[in-house]
C-alpha cells in the first residue's frame, strides 16, 4: 500500500497546498479550497482502499495563533477527517479560508452525515458552505449572537456584560420558539395531508435526556423526522480554551456523562502525545480497569431503560442497583462516583487503595450471576424480542456512510473495534472478544452491549490478575501534578512543580486527535496546542453526535413505540451529543 | 326493614371496595419493591401503611384544574364514566351467598356492557384534551377495546354453557364438583388476558404507555380526577380479579374451617397479587401486536374453546 501523501500528491499537484506533520502521525493535507469536494470524491470512491467514512469535520479560528509552522494562510481552517476501514488509518484535510466572511463548498451532496457538522462549524465558526440544503444554527439558540468558537467570543459570563431579559427580548425570544413546520423543512399544510406533527421531548420519558424530535405522523406510523438538539449543550469546546491542559479533565468528565474516567482517557493520552509523555504500564492498566468498569456501569444503565422503554419495568431497578456496586468501588478507588475526575496528564491522581483487588474480585464473582438472570428475563423474553428483532435496520455501508462507530456499526455484522484494531494503552495485551451481530436491528444492537459486558468482565480479571508493580504516574516535567518526591532536592524540579501547580504545565506546539472505543462508540480529542497553558483549539468528536444524525433515516415507516425502541437501542447520551 | 338492609349492604360493599381500591396503592407499591430489589413506602406510619393516607390527602387537596384548552363537559365527564361503570359492576358480584348487592338474572351481560362503558371513558378523555398525546392514547384505547371485547365475551360464554346460566350464582353453585378454571382452562386464560387489557395493565397499558406517550389519555389530568382514573385502575384490577374468582374459581366455595367471604377475598387477592406480578414482569406489546394477538389467535380460540365446551355438553346430555 503506497502512502496516501503521495498518492494524492501525483493525483491532484495542484490542490496539495502543503503537507503538515503532527504529534498524532495521522497524514495532514492542505487542500486548496476550490479543490476539496474533488479530492473528497476521489478518496470517498476512487483510490484504492476508499476512505469510506467522514470521521470528522470540524473548524479551528487561526486568528490567534502563533506556531504556525509553515501552514499556508488562514483565517479559518475547515478540517476533514476521513477513516478508512480497509487502511485502518485516519486522514486529515484542511483547506485554507482567508476571508472574513469565510465560505467553503458544502460536501453534504458527498457524504450527507456532513450535513450536521458542516451545521455546527456555522453555528460556532460563522463559515459558510455553499450548497448545504439547510444551513442554520444547530447547538446555540436561533436568537444566538456571534459565533463561540471564534477566538473573540468572550468565553466567560464576566466577559459579556450584565444579563437582562427585557420585555421586548422575551418575546423575540418566546417568537424564536414558535414551531414553524415550513423552518424545519416539513410541509405547511396540514389541512389538506393526512398527518399530524407531533413534537417529542425536549422533556420526554423517552427520549433519555432533552432531545426534541419534531415527527411527521400519519396515524402512529412516522414519515419524518427532525432532531433538534443542542438543549443540552454547555460549551465544552470552548471551556477548554480558558482552561488550564490540567483543570480541564473535570469537563471531560460530563461530556458522556455515564462514561466517567473513559472520557479522561482520549484527552489525557492525547496531552500526554502532544508532550511526548509515555506512561508507565501500571498507569495504562489502571486506566484500561477502570475504563472497562465505566463501560460496564454505562451499558447496565443502557439495558435497564431500553427495557424501560419497551414497558418493562423492574430490570432497570436490578441493574441500578449494580451500577452502584460499580460505583462503591470507583468510589473506594477515585472518591467520586460518576466523574471521578481521576486520569492526570501521565498517570492517574493517586495509587490504588489497599484492598483494592477483593473489592474488583468480588464484583466479578457477583456480576456473572445476575446477568444470566438479565439474560432470561429481558433477553429471552418474547415480546422483548417482538418489539425489538427487525426495528430499525440499517447494514454497515450505511453505518460507515453516516459515521456509526461502537456496537451500532458491531451490531451490523462487522467486526470493528478500535481496541482491537488501534490498540492504544495496552489493549493488544489483554484477552478478549469483539462481539459482533447479524442483522443490525435493535435486538442485535442489544446483543452487542450485553455480550460486551461479559466481555469487559474478562478485561477486568486480567487486569486485577496481571497488575503490575510500579509508580502511578510518569516521571516527567510535564506530568501534572509532578512526582512530590524530587522536589525537595534540586531547584529545578521545584520551579517545574511550582509552575505545573499554578499556572498548568505548558505543552508544545503541535497537533494530536486521540481516540478511544468509548461506551457509545468512537470518541476522540483533537488537541491543538499553541505552546501555552491552555489548549488552542479542543475538538471532541462524539459518537452519539452522529448516531442521532442517523436515527431519522432508521425510524422512517416505523410507529412511534418503534421509534422509542430504535432511540433506546442507539445508546445515546444527550451531553455527549451537546459537548 | 329489608330495604335498609339493603342499602346499608350496598353503602358497606362500596366503602370496602373503595378502601381496597386504596389500599391497593400501597400494597402494589410495597409488592413491586419487593421483586425490585428495593424498600417502596415505608416512612409514613408502621411498615408505611399511612402512605395510603398521604396520598389521598395530596390528591383531595390538589387543584381541582381544567387546562384552558380542553372540551370541558367532556373532560369531567371521562373520568366519572371509569369509576360508575366498574362500581355497577361490582353490583353482580355475589362475594357470599348472603353479601351481593343483586342477583340479576344476566349477570354475566350486565358486566359485559359496562365494561363497554369503561371503555368511552378513555376515548372520551382522550379527545376532550385536546392534545395529541393523549389522542394517539384515546385511538390506541378504542382500538384495544375492540380488539379485546368481542373474545372477552365469547370467553366466558364456555361458563354459561357449563353452568346453564348467566346468574353468577347460580355460576358459582354449578362449581361444587368442580371448579371451572379446569375444564374451562382455555377459557380462563383468555378471559384474563382480556381482563388485563381490559384495565389497561401491562403489559397491555398501551393506551397510557409511559414511556411512548407519557401518560397517553389522562396526560392532561390532575388532582382527583386523575385520582378518578387512577382508582378506577385499581377498581378494575379488583373487579376482574372478582370475577375471576367467581366465574372460575368457585368463588365463595371452600372447606368449612373459613368462612366463605374470606375465601372469596383470598381468591380475590391472589389474583391481585398476579396482576402486579405480571406488572413487574413484562415488557409492553406494540398495539398492532395486540390487535393481532386478539384477532389472530385468541379470537379463534375462544370460538374453538366454545364449540367444544358445546359439543361436550350436548354429547354428555345425548
């Protein structure tokens, strides 16, 4: 397989503006912008092994930047990441925008899971794209002023002057509200079509959190659907911009918030690639341990409210309650529960407490049990399987058209797990299955999850069975906060600590997107870093972002119970569609 | 002297029946925790009995409101039709040979119809609201109603040829040798999955369902009108659980060392306990899969349980 660099550099001489290396290795390419949907469509159906999946599509405001490094002029930078399942590698696109009023050419009619990214790079960067069918904002309020992620944006509330709710704004406010169906790209006239428009959530049971679905209904049977998200979104992104490297790890935390430390993990192993920082192996074990109890804790909650949703009422009291076995034991651990706040930049916050191991030993004797008797009592129930075999089907090319990462795209028959396939921290090293579905409907879905808490399970006992010995956190200046034992010798290891404390330990320049196989699916941080105590630009790719982009076209034809059957089978989380 | 002996039967059988209505509350709250793996109501007085209480003094006390945009004849009206028609069931009901209100001749018909009449109640209240959720919940109730009435009666008609009567005590008498739950089998299991559907349970709340249409036809209801509805769920639980008992399980019948309207209310209250069990059981059907369930299976079956029971019969008296 020759290099995709020179492949497109022989394909398109003239669009290469310049190849960029970063931290992450993952090819870079500036691409002129006039060239882009051309390149796009030459690496989506022509080379060999496509990049059949857009990954990622994203904006970074150059304004303020200093380390620039011989990247061709920009004012915005509209970034492309495409994956490719057969080179099992990553690509990165970034085309130049020099105007104030910056444009780019919408790749919707390319990939069309585009369309919501290329939404939400309007909504925060003010770039357009020309050709998009419905370019409007996406997480911020329509009444919205400015664009956050743009570097003048004040990024905290004592930077934007007293908040005042005239009369006069309430009601443009309360106007902005109003539901206009023909703004949402639904028909007008409902009095001559057979249907009704039905508006669920944001604050529905079964919705999982505030999502709002506008449906077009005839009868119970759905003929479209619109998401209307952003009701939960709390400017992650932009938060990371004031923040120190170190003090961001809480907000990381409440990005997928049934996830706890698995969301430490991309960010950290992404500062810790930006600042060359390797992590001794007991640190990578714990991390995996806890992560992979995470996992367990997230899909427990998952398998108790998709019963929920389809009318069952007591398994979701019986996995709560093992949750908080969970639970009990992040507590021991980390102190906290549900964001322990725990992964550090090069290690984690402390070692292991004495006792650690029977408390993880027992839980693993205990969980087998109890989810056998899930197994009998939601698994092979009957009308569990009526209501869930052959609802909401779609196959792998539609998954990878439309950005399906984790047991959604596993549950279609296709065995991918970046644990497997991308080890990171020393997963190559544990024992454990992918398991995968056949026909990719909610049943199969289900299955996934179930059989992966078994399979977390095993990854646990490895890790309680194999810990090895040594410190918790690597012997680095960067490390924050620094190993206390050296700083009382030498100066210089006081002055390092002594900054890492107070200001935030300072990281090189460069780019890093790390990823992990979170709960939901692929989850990654792309870390810019202009040398300074904060980051420069923060992307967190979600996986729930693009699976609900998607549930519009699994649930059209379907009734309404089916739709709850299909969102509880997506395993989404609200705060981690919103960031 | 008979006539008030009558009357303050009847004012007596109702008090008990409401106070068991009640009662209910606490004892499916208390029974769900047990087989959730957590404690229920058990603050408010011993063991959380008077939580029973609580709950009745918040839903009293709460505004009495009608939201702006409702038909609002009808919206009163929904939930009043939900209790009188279980209540005038109740009347057929012989809990002993001495306690019943009355002793019709078309007891079984007379339950049938008002259990029709239940039925308005949510398509009723569902309209009146005015808001779509609970109108899907009206349509799905019409359409559940439909589909379970027309096997419900034909389930039972197996009772009425074997006992020759509609008289539900004459229903119980024929029951000495043996009680109608075995040769009626079929039957009985028909005429209880009617009887869930009929009181809107799961795993056949699909006009209600939670957690698709919130609270489906009484979404707009608060205050002691939703209690209306509320109670009449727990009435109805009672009723079929009566009926149940008296149609197959010989209702009052039982050896001499109880007396036989405890033997009934043990009966009743099995039954009861089954409700809630398969509450906590079951997941939720799609309507559709309820309809055909009715139409496709147990329709068929209770008019095959029917033709047998009748040839049975005829042949035994040939």
């Amino acid at each position: 397989m020759s290099d995709i660099s020179s492949i497109l550099e022989q394909q398109f001489p003239e669009a290469i503006l310049a190849k960029q290396p970063t931290k992450d290795e993952i090819p870079t390419l500036w691409i002129r912008p006039t060239d882009i949907r051309e390149v796009l469509l030459y690496l989506k159906h022509r080379v060999e092994q496509p990049y059949r999946m857009l990954y990622d599509l994203t904006a970074i405001d150059e304004q303020a930047r200093q380390h620039r490094g011989g990247q061709p002029a920009s004012r915005f930078t509209v970034v492309y990441v495409l994956f490719s399942f057969e080179r099992n590698a990553f690509l990165r696109l970034k085309i130049p925008l020099t105007d104030e009023q910056p444009a780019a050419p919408s790749i919707t009619s390319i990939w069309p899971s585009a369309n919501w990214y290329e939404r939400e790079v309007y909504d925060m960067f003010g770039v357009k794209f020309e050709g998009h069918p419905d370019l409007r904002r996406i997480l911020m309020p329509r009444t919205w002023q400015g664009h956050p992620l743009q570097k003048c944006h004040p990024a905290r509330a004592t930077e934007m002057g007293p908040f005042q709710l005239p009369l006069e704004k309430q009601r443009r406010e309360e106007e902005a509200l109003q539901f206009r169906p023909e703004e949402w790209g639904l028909e007008a006239d409902v009095k001559t079509e057979n249907f009704m428009f039905l508006n669920l959530g944001p604050q529905h049971p079964g919705t999982h959190g505030v999502l709002r679905l506008v449906l077009e209904l005839d009868g119970e049977e759905i003929v479209r659907i619109i998401p209307d998200i952003g009701f939960h979104h709390r400017g992650a992104e932009k938060m990371a911009e004031r923040q120190s490297w170190h003090t961001y790890i809480p907000y990381t935390d409440r990005v997928e918030y049934l996830g706890g430390v698995m969301n430490n993990f991309p960010y950290v192993m992404a500062v810790e690639k930006l600042a060359g920082i390797e992590v001794p192996d007991r640190v990578k074990v714990i991390r995996i341990m806890m992560s992979e109890l995470f996992r367990i804790s997230s899909h427990l909650v998952w398998y108790g409210t998709f019963a929920q949703d389809l009318g069952m009422m007591t398994p979701v009291f019986l996995m709560f309650n093992d949750r908080e076995r969970i639970f009990d034991i992040v507590a021991a651990i980390c102190g906290d529960r549900m964001h322990p706040n725990w992964f550090r930049i090069g290690g984690v916050a402390q070692d292991l407490p004495k006792g650690w191991d029977k408390l993880i030993r027992d839980f693993l004797d205990y969980m087998p049990r109890r989810l056998k008797e899930y197994d009998k009592m939601v698994m092979r129930n009957s009308l569990f399987k009526r209501r869930t075999i052959g609802i909401g089907i779609y196959d792998t090319d539609e998954a990878i058209e439309w950005g399906v990462t984790g047991p959604g795209l596993r549950a279609t028959g296709f065995e991918w797990d970046f644990r497997k396939k991308q080890p990171y921290s020393g997963y190559d090293q544990f024992d454990f299955d992918v398991p995968i579905g056949k026909n990719g409907d909610c049943y199969d879905r289900a299955i996934v999850r179930v059989e992966e808490i078994w399979q977390s399970l095993r990854i646990i006992r490895q890790c309680v069975d194999n810990m090895p010995a040594g410190p918790y956190k690597s012997d680095h200046p960067l490390t924050t906060p620094p190993l206390k034992e050296y700083t009382m010798q030498d100066i210089e290891t006081l002055i390092n600590h002594f900054l890492g404390v107070t200001w935030g330990p300072v990281i090189p320049p460069g780019e890093a997107m790390v990823g992990v196989e979170a709960t939901k699916g692929h989850n990654s941080y792309y870390l810019i870093s202009d040398g300074n105590t904060t980051s420069y630009r923060t992307r967190i790719r979600t996986p729930s972002f693009a699976h609900i982009q998607f549930v519009p076209m699994i649930s059209r034809g379907y009734t309404i119970p089916d739709l709850l059957a299909i969102l509880g089978s997506v395993d989404y989380v609200l705060s981690d569609v919103d960031r | 002297m008979n006539t008030v002996i009558h009357i303050i039967m009847i004012i007596l059988i109702l008090l008990v029946l409401l106070t068991i209505a009640a009662g209910l509350i606490y004892v499916e709250r208390r029974m769900l925790a047990v087989w959730q793996d957590r404690y229920g109501p058990n603050r408010t007085g011993p063991f959380g009995l008077l939580q029973v209480l609580a709950d009745m003094v918040k839903i009293f006390f709460k505004e009495d409101w009608i939201p702006p945009f409702v038909d609002k004849k009808v919206f009163i009206i929904a939930p009043t039709i939900v209790m009188m028609a279980v209540l005038m069931s109740f009347a057929i009901i012989p809990f002993t040979p001495k306690i019943g209100v009355v002793d019709l001749n078309i007891g079984v018909l007379f339950f049938l119809a008002m259990s029709s009449m239940g039925a308005y109640s949510v398509v009723l209240a569902g309209w009146a609201s005015n808001n779509k959720y609970a109108l899907l919940g009206g349509i799905r109730g019409a359409a559940q109603m439909i589909s379970y009435e027309v096997f419900m009666g034909l389930s039972l008609m197996g009772v009425v040829i074997l006992a020759g009567s509609f008289n539900l005590r004459d229903i119980v008498e024929a029951q000495r040798k043996i009680w109608f739950f075995i040769p009626q089998i079929v039957g009985f299991v028909i005429f209880f999955l009617a009887g869930l559907a009929e009181t809107h349970r799961l795993p056949f709340d699909i006009p209600e369902a939670e957690s698709e249409l919130i609270a489906g036809y009484h979404a707009e209801y608060s205050g002691m009108k939703f209690g209306m509805f509320f109670v009449g769920e727990y009435l109805g639980i009672s009723l079929i659980s009566a009926l149940v008992t008296t149609l197959y399980f010989g209702g009052w019948l039982g050896p001499h060392f109880l007396p036989p309207i405890v033997w009934f209310l043990i009966k009743m209250f099995a039954f009861i306990l089954l409700f809630i069990l398969i509450r906590a059981t079951l997941p939720r059907p799609r309507y559709d899969q309820l309809m055909s369930l009715g139409w496709k299976l147990l329709l068929p079956l209770s008019l095959l349980n029917l033709l047998v029971t009748g040839a049975v019969v005829l042949y035994g008296h040939l």
